[in-house]
C-alpha cells in the first residue's frame, strides 16, 4: 500500500483552484524529493498529509484558523484534503473492506476524505473548526473508522529534530513504540521466570526483568537498605493492625510496555573510547541513528510503510548527506525479497542532497503549484535524463531552489557576470537568481529542466541560456584561422537567411516557457563587451590577463599597480589610431584568442575593475552592455523601466 494521490482545498497556500491553484499532486510508490525555495508550500503538502492520515507517533494535530487559505482579506471558511491510498494487499483490503472505493479498472483503493468548516466567534461561544473524516471520493462513503486510521498511520520527522531527546526513554517513547512494533516481539509479554528455581535464564523479555528483579533485590546492598528503611524508620509509623513495609524495585509493573519504555538506543562512543563508557555524540550522528530506527519499524508489518522527512540535511556534513540519501533511496527502491518498500517524501533546501539524487524523484514547488520533474512532465529528453544523472552536482542543484536561472557555458561567465549585474544594480543575487555553470557540452541538457510538458500550467520561473553566437566577425580573419573543408565559421560563410536559421535553431534548442536563449550579437562575451561599450574594461583586464600568464600566477600589488599604469598608457595611445568599433574589439580580443591570457583570470580582473567603480555604474553602464546580456538581466531581475507589478498572492509553508 503507498499514498497515490495527496488533493488539498483552501488549506493554507492552496486555494479553490480558481483564484489560488489547489493542491493536486500525483506520488510515486518509492521516494519522492520536494524542492524550490522557501516559502513554497512544500511543508503545507506534508502537513496535509499528516493532518488526514495522522503520524505514528500519536501527535496532537489540529486545524485552526490559519490553516484556511487566506486570499486578499478574505480567508476560506472550509477546506478539504484528499488521499489516495492504492495497492493495497489482500489482508488490508480485508481489513478495511467497507471503505474501499471500486476503479473504473477493477483495482481498489482507499480514499480518505477531511473536511473542515471554520465556524467564527460568536456570542457567548469561542470559535472552533467542525470536520469530519470520511471514505470515497469527495467524501461520499462511511465514517472513517479506528481500524482504517491505525492502518494509515505516516510516521513523520520533523525538522531540526532533537533526535538525542526521541529515543530517551520514558512513557510513549518513540523508542518503545519501534520495540513493540517489531516482528519479534510477539509472545516476550509472557513472564517465563520461575521463582522454584531462580537460577534458570528466562527467554521473554518480561521473564528476564523478573529474573533481575528478584536477583537484584537479593542483593546484599539492596536488602541492607530494604531492611534499614522498614526496621529503623517505617516500623516508627506502624500501627499494631497495619505494619508498613517497603521494596526496592526496578520497575513496579512487569508488564511489557512500561519495561520497553525503560529503554534507550545511543551510539556507542567513537575513536579510543571504551565502548561502555557514556559518551554524547554530535546532532548529525544521532539525526541518522533516528532515521535508520524509524526504517527497521517501516520495514515491518501491515500498516502503511510511508515516512515524512522534514530537511534530513539537519546537522548533517555533505559526505554524510550523501550517505543518508543512499540509505533513503536504497529503502525506497523496489524489493525483490520480501522486505518492503519504504515510500519516502522528504522536502529539503540542500543541492548536496539533490545532486546525489535521480532528477525523476523531485518535484519543484513555486508559489503553491507542483511541477513534478519525472520523464513525460517536463521538455527533457531520455538522453537529458542520463546525462543529467552523470553530471549534475552540487553547484549546479540550486537551480531548484532558486527564484531565477542563469545558465553559462564556462567560468569566465560564472565569475564576471554576477559582478557585472551588481554593478548595473541589478544583483542576481537580491533577485534569487543562480547562476549556474553547465560547460560547453551540457547547455542544451540543463535548458529543458524548468519547462513544462503537457498543457499544465506554466513554470514562471526565468531561466536564461547564454551562449556563445560561435561565428566569428569576417574582420576576425586576419587572426583566426580558416576552418576545414565544409564547415561553416565565418560571417561571410552565410547569406541573411542562413544566419537567421542558424540562430533559430540554435534558440529553438532549449527556448520554451520562461527559459529563452540569448545568444551574443558578435562573436563572445568578452568580445561583444568590447565591441558594445566595455571595451576599456576589457583591454585592460586582458592586459592584466597576459601579465599575470608571464608570472604564471597572479600578480602580486606591485606588480598589478605597473601593469595597470602600462594598460593606461596603452589603452591612451589605442584611443588615438581613430579605430573603427570591430577593429578596436579584434585588437582588444586577439591576444585572449591566442591564449595569451586565462579567461577565468580575465574575467576576475574585469570583476575587480567594475568593482573600482572606474569603469561606470548603474543604468549608464548597463546601456553600455551588448544587447544580448541586457535581455538576459531584463528577463531575470525585471525592466527598471516598466512599473514593478505587485503578486497577488504569497504561498507560504
């Protein structure tokens, strides 16, 4: 049995479905990874959950007031949610055989049906939530009853969990709730210990508490202080017809829950320390003791076999957040023994744990819709899909958690643009914009992950390819070599209507949505920045570029200060040969052509330049910049020159 189908109306960041999307969202049976950025509504879907088929470990959970969806002023004054509960086996549609609906396809299900009505304060009466929980679609069917509810039940760890404190002992322990649950726990209730013979070793648990228990008060320490108490002190406060008596026990109640509930699982101390030595261990560490606990009680029995995860990154260093998500994925996987699947759905704002995840897991969340990210919801390709396993890492998984997308084809572009950007005042990163370095070969992979197959609604996310135009300037042949035999390269090597295929094929590629290719209007980027109206910037930093190459490192300050003085003469005497606008981008671009200079460490002085403030600022140098990089910063941060439009609406967790 797993969760199919999790529907939700007005409750918190979803609406009705007209004026604020509804929660609509399809599970799969293994795991399932809820991402996007914060205030996405990715905790109110595992709320949702939890509030109709409730938690393993017995939590209060109540609807109030603001779990009504709030539109404007006006807030919702009933909601529902919906869960679909599908494959489930023989002895469970037995179990709950009165509330199961009947599919169009001859399967069963088990629908589960909370609805809730907000009833205000009135005279002389406090305000109060009425729901009812009910079988079948909408509602129509039978009262839920007990024994569908502990059928159902999720088991739920919150985030920043205090782990440490969940298997402490004490009454309802989360720890003794795992023990009595086990497969093998069946038949230790019976006390098996024998007083005729003391000595024998009971097999049952509550045998071998009675065997220590009556070893124990046998002991000498413990009879000497039995007898001290009753002898010398309680006899002071007998009466003739009742003598009162004391013993020292462990547990005055043998039986099984009250005994397990004495229990605590800890790791044992690491490096040189003895192993029964007491020893307390990091927040990490013990965050994954609880969730391989919670998984040996999800592996067995009846119920469902479906754990809620909040952020398991809590405390947790990227190696050992790589370990967890192997642990989750392995136990989530399908089983070909007789051990069960685990269903997962987990949400988490770590790209370390996405990266080491299938992209087919996730589910984006933006502004209260689900966009599930799975082979036929999204414009990917089943060659995107296996590359995209391969290759995508950390750096580059933030792209799912951000509220705009650049994509770039090298480092020169991952470090000079968010520079760039700062100083035009229009910050990426104040915009929660990622910019994200996909290489010369992977562009075209990356491009499709935030578009939408199918006629669901649309992604609203900005995402922009920038990449290179690959034809070179016909003035460029007087240091660029001709290309073999065929191949096209040159400007000239095309007439109007080529060139204009060439570049709508090369947009059509990955444009779709709101992710749109801007491709350079000349040749590169650092050669259209000089060509536009950054062409000092970058003939200095190049020249800075190439002296840093002759040291083969950086420049020390000193050596920096004269390379800078000599750029400045230069750059002087250039400005004096009346070149034309393509002849002074060649001479400024060439030596970088010829590998006279790292890219990378040009774009760095370039961002050290701007940073300056000596190269311009604001929208004066944001007119200066080449067409291409000005659409892509207008489709990202917006037009400072159109009024901002204001969200009508805000989802939050």
């Amino acid at each position: 049995m797993y969760l199919k189908h999790i529907r939700a109306n007005n409750f918190r960041a979803f609406g009705d479905g007209k004026k604020a999307p509804a929660l609509d969202w399809a599970l799969r049976p293994g795991l399932n990874i809820l991402v996007g950025e914060n205030d996405a509504g990715k905790t109110t879907i595992v709320d949702a959950i939890r509030q109709i088929l409730l938690t393993t470990s017995y939590e209060n959970i109540r609807l109030y007031e603001h779990d009504f969806h709030i539109h404007g002023t006006e807030r919702a004054t009933s909601l529902w949610i919906e869960a679909t509960l599908c494959d489930l086996s023989s002895e469970q549609q037995a179990s709950v055989l009165e509330w199961l609906t009947h599919e169009s396809d001859g399967s069963c299900s088990l629908i589960i049906h909370l609805s809730a009505r907000w009833i205000p304060p009135q005279p002389n009466k406090r305000a109060r939530v009425e729901f009812s929980v009910r079988a079948g679609k909408e509602g129509i069917g039978q009262e839920i009853g007990s024994t569908v509810r502990e059928l159902i039940r999720a088991t739920y760890l919150r985030p920043l969990r205090d782990a440490e404190a969940e298997l402490r002992p004490g009454r309802q322990s989360r720890l003794s709730q795992i023990l009595a649950a086990h497969k093998n726990i069946d038949g230790q209730e019976v006390n098996d210990f024998q007083t005729a013979n003391p000595n024998d070793v009971p097999k049952n648990i509550v045998g071998l508490m009675a065997f220590s228990q009556h070893h124990i008060g046998e002991h000498t320490v413990i009879k000497s202080v039995e007898q001290d108490i009753n002898q010398n002190y309680l006899e002071e406060f007998s009466f003739e017809s009742e003598k009162l008596q004391s013993r020292i026990r462990i547990t005055p109640d043998l039986s099984l829950t009250p005994i397990l509930e004495k229990f605590e699982l800890a790791l044992l101390p690491g490096g040189d320390v003895d192993p029964n030595a007491r020893c307390a261990r990091g927040l990490g560490y013990n965050n994954a003791l609880f969730m391989a606990t919670e998984l040996v009680l999800l592996r067995e029995g009846d119920d469902l076999a479906l754990l809620l995860i909040e952020e398991p990154e809590a405390h947790l260093h990227p190696q050992l957040q790589y370990r967890v998500m192997d642990l989750l994925e392995n136990h989530s996987k399908t089983k070909e023994t007789d051990e069960r699947q685990v269903q997962v759905v987990m949400t988490t704002h770590s790209p370390s744990l996405v990266s080491h995840t299938d992209i087919e897991n996730m589910t984006l969340v933006h502004k209260a819709q689900t966009f599930p990210l799975s082979a036929g919801n999204t414009k990917l390709k089943k060659t995107d899909y296996s590359f995209l396993r391969r290759f995508i890492e950390a750096t580059k998984a933030n792209l799912f958690f951000a509220r705009g997308v650049m994509m770039v084809e090298g480092p020169a572009e991952a470090i000079l643009l968010p520079t760039l950007a700062e100083v035009c005042d229009r910050s990426l990163s104040k915009h929660g914009v990622s910019l994200v370095n996909v290489g010369h070969t992977g562009l075209f992979h990356y491009a499709r992950i935030l578009q939408v197959e199918g006629a669901g609604p649309e992604l609203k996310i900005p995402v922009v390819c920038l990449t290179d135009r690959d034809i070179v300037p016909e003035s460029a042949k007087t240091f660029v070599s001709a290309p073999g035999e065929g191949k096209k390269r040159f400007t000239s090597d095309y007439n109007e209507e080529e060139l204009a295929k060439f570049l709508l094929d090369k947009s059509n590629r990955a444009q779709g949505g709101s992710t749109i290719v801007c491709i350079s209007d000349k040749w590169t980027l650092e050669y259209d920045l000089a060509y536009f109206g950054c062409a000092k910037l970058m003939y200095y930093a190049i020249q800075l570029g190439r002296k840093a190459k002759t040291k083969g490192e950086r420049l020390e300050d000193a050596d920096e200060t004269k390379a800078k003085e000599a750029a400045k003469e230069s750059w002087e005497e250039l400005e004096t040969k009346g070149l034309t606008e393509e002849e002074l981008a060649n001479q400024i671009f060439k030596p970088l052509y010829n590998k006279e200079a790292s890219k990378a460490i040009v774009a760095q002085y370039a961002a050290e330049l701007l940073l300056s403030g000596e190269f311009g600022s604001g929208d004066e140098l944001f007119n200066r910049l080449p067409p291409y990089l000005k659409k892509a910063f207008i489709h990202l941060t917006g037009d400072k020159s159109k009024p901002a439009t204001k969200t009508e609406t805000t989802a939050v967790n």
